[in-house]
C-alpha cells in the first residue's frame, strides 16, 4: 500500500512525493506527471543536471528548444531553459530530502 513522503512542493511549480511502500519517485511539472522507481529517479536527475550544465550561457531562457529523451519511443519532453533549470532546483531540493530521509533511517535501524 502506498504511503507518501512529499519531498518538495510549490503551488506554481509543482511537486514531487516518494512512496516509501513501492520505493517510487513521482514528480509533477508543469502539465507532465512522472513515475519512477527509486533508482531511475536518480539518474533522471543527473541526465537533467547535465543538461543544464551544457546549456551556452546565452540560452533564450523562453525559447522551447531543449529536448529531454525518455525510453519510450515517442515520448519527449519540451521545455525553456528555465523551465528546465526550474525543474532542475525542484529535482535536487527533492533528492536531497530523500537522502536525507533515507539516511535517518539508517540510524533508526542501527
């Protein structure tokens, strides 16, 4: 049965909440809802990262031309550089709660 934890949540920007019954990730932005287990939300958070870290400084922050590929054929994600740098803070504000959660409990079961 699930049981969720939020781990960061903005009316304008979304949120995103674990469930600590299945271990899964659900992150909402903007018009897109996204389910992933514990694992791949980690490494989605990395690609994101990275490409913000690619993206030239002189990037039109409202030009909606950066691509994110998922495995599904078919299905890409469109957004600005600020929506991708907003998504990027919401991502690592969430990742870092999760860890710090996830290490707590550690110690509780110590």
């Amino acid at each position: 049965m699930c049981s969720y934890q939020t781990l960061f949540h903005n009316d304008e920007t979304g949120y995103v909440i674990h469930c600590r019954g299945c271990n899964s990730v659900q992150v909402a932005y903007g018009n897109m809802l996204l389910t992933w287990h514990r694992e791949d939300y980690s490494g989605f958070c990395r690609y994101v990262q990275q490409m913000k870290d690619e993206l030239p400084a002189d990037y039109r922050p409202e030009h909606k031309s950066v691509v994110i590929p998922f495995p599904c054929d078919g299905i890409r994600i469109l957004l600005s550089s600020r929506e991708l740098h907003e998504l990027y803070q919401m991502l690592d504000a969430a990742e870092t709660e999760l860890q710090s959660l996830e290490l707590m409990q550690l110690f509780e079961q110590a």
